[in-house]
C-alpha cells in the first residue's frame, strides 16, 4: 500500500482476556500502538477522521472523546461534560465541520460547536426503553440527511432508530415499524432479553444517500433495512437473496458514488465468518465485494478512503484488517498484534 495512506483501528476488550487499544499503519509500515495522551488501558469504540483536515482524527472511548491533530502522534481528551462516559459514535457535520456530534451508552446525544473543544448533552434525545439488555444500549452511528442538513439520524443498539428534524434539540422515536416487523416469524430474535422484538432494534449503522434524499438505510441484527418516509415504515431489502450471511454490522455510502453502498454481513455477533458487501444500485441487489478474503471471526466494521475510489478496508472481530488498492480486485491482510479482539472500528486518511 501506498506510502500515504493512514489506517487506524479501535478494540474495544470487552472479553476477558483480550487487549484493547488504537493502532495505526502508515503506507507499507506495520501495526504501531498509540498510546500518547489516551488512557492506559484504552478502549476504542469510534473513530472519525476530519473530513478537510485529514491529520485530524477523534476517537470514542470509555472516557469520552479524544482528539488527535497530527495524524495520531498525540492524543487529547476534550472537555466532555460527563467524566467516564463511554462514546460509540463521532459525527462531523457534513455542511458544517465545527458541528460534532457524539453518540455514547447510555443512549445520550452530546453536540459541540466548536470543533469538539467544548460538548453539551442535548436533552431529548432518549428512547423508549422496550428491551432490557444486560449492558446499557449505545448510539452506534448517527448521519446527516445530504438534502436536509438539519435531519439528523441515529441507530441505537439495543434500542432502534431516532430522528431529529432540528439538528438535535429534538427527536423522534422510528422504531415502532421495526418492532411491528418482529412480529414475522423469520424476523424474530432473542438472545439475553426476554422478547422476540430484541434483535428488529439492534441496531448498529444507518447511512443516508444524496441520490435518494430522504432514505435511510439500516443495518441491524436481522439484515439490511431502509425507509423512505420517515421512519415512519421500514422494508426488508432482503439480502439473504444475494448472501448467505444477513447479519448486518456496518453500512456505508460512498463518498465517490452516492448510489453506491457497502455492508459487513456476518452470521452472527461471534461467529467464524463474515463478508463486505457492495450494492450499486442504492441497495436493489448486492454482491461480494472482498472476494478472495477469509474471515476467521464477525466482520465488524468497515472504511472508504475519501480520496480514492479504489481503496477500502474491513476488520473482523478478532484483529484481522483487509485492505484493497484496486477497487476489491486484490486484497491484503495485516493482523492487530496478538490477543486484541472486540475490533470495533476502522478508518483511513
């Protein structure tokens, strides 16, 4: 790879006896541990490169948010108003780049205007408690509507999607459709709660499309999802007709082609296996994308470099990291040093 390209990676440690920690490769270099300014340990749920300042960096972790000005070199935590609080999602506003906005478990919505120098918690952004869950549900990502800069979206694990139509003062619960769809007998799933609607709300990417203003797209436990109302309805965009594994992790537009989208699918949250996924018709019909790629645990999360079309990452649970340079035709491998696991996010610069 290129001597120019920056791929950071976050784990989490949420097993016992695994390691956690952010790590970097720069070009052809190897893995290297940052550690400068973080906490010891560090767990990394998020991470956001700037989208002008690619030496810019923020990541999420178990004590709010951190900030990296040179490339990764030197860390700073910013002046989050709740000391402890455990960030999953990072967003720069795609209009605006000094609006941040960060999603953390609890479910909590804090904004900055500032560049993420200083963060309020923005009050009403709460859901409905319809799933008790042995850990406390997390904002996983959030997005920006390209056509409406003021539409903001957020997908929650265990707890569904939210929307907010004045740029998060307020929002609106989206999930009631989801849970009206586990009541299809395939779309039913359980696994520590005590209800059937556990896995419709378990949520952990959406993205939104310049080309279909309007649309949200879902991936959640039981597959990939959209809506084109609102919120107010979702369809299965049924992708086990293209997949064996409908497991959805991760979902991303390109930020080169708009009807372009990618997915992680897997079988399951731990499992041996997992794929990327592309569509380029806003999510009509998929395809293997990392052909060639063998996955020995779920595939976690994935990154598009914004500068080149051709080049894409995905990570799996357990510290294998994927690499393209021509457009999914080739693909590398680079493994996280040896124990770390609970990989949660990739992202290039």
């Amino acid at each position: 790879m290129t001597t120019e390209s920056r791929v950071f990676v976050g784990a989490g440690a949420f097993t016992a006896g695994t390691l956690s920690g952010l790590f970097r490769r720069v070009g052809d270099g190897g893995w290297e541990q940052l550690i400068r300014g973080l906490p010891d340990p560090v767990q990394v749920m998020a991470i956001t490169v700037h989208p002008h300042e690619p030496r810019t960096v923020y990541i999420g972790t178990q004590d709010g948010p951190y900030r990296s000005t040179d490339g990764g070199d030197r860390w700073q935590r910013l002046a989050f108003p709740e000391s402890g609080g455990q960030v999953w999602s990072i967003l720069v506003h795609p209009a605006d780049a000094r609006r941040l906005y960060a999603g953390t478990s609890p479910v909590g919505v804090f904004g900055s205007d500032d560049g993420g120098d200083t963060w309020r918690r923005l009050p009403n952004a709460v859901q409905p408690e319809r799933v008790k869950m042995p850990f406390a549900c997390r904002v996983m990502r959030m997005a920006v509507d390209p056509a409406r800069p003021e539409s903001l979206w957020a997908g929650l694990e265990v707890a569904g999607v939210m929307r907010s139509e004045d740029g998060g003062a307020t929002w609106t619960d989206c999930s009631a459709d989801l849970v009206k769809l586990a009541e299809l007998p395939h779309l039913k799933s359980r696994i520590v709660s005590d209800t059937d609607i556990e896995g419709m709300l378990d949520v952990h990417a959406l993205g939104i499309s310049a080309a279909q203003p309007g649309t949200v797209f879902l991936a959640l436990r039981m597959g990939l999802f959209r809506s084109t109302d609102g919120g107010r309805s979702w369809e299965d965009m049924e992708v086990g007709r293209f997949s064996p594994l409908t497991y959805g992790r991760d979902l991303r537009v390109s930020p080169h082609d708009p009807r372009t989208l990618y997915a992680c699918l897997s079988p399951a949250a731990r499992s041996e296996d997992g794929s990327m996924y592309v569509s380029r018709d806003l999510g009509q019909t998929w395809s293997r994308f990392d052909r060639g790629v063998k996955a020995e645990s779920t595939m976690m999360a994935l990154a598009l470099d914004p500068r080149d079309p051709d080049r894409a990452y995905c990570v799996s649970r357990t510290g294998q990291v994927f690499g393209t340079e021509d457009g999914g035709r080739g693909w590398r491998e680079d493994r996280l040093p040896a124990g770390v696991a609970d990989v949660y996010a990739v992202a290039c610069a």
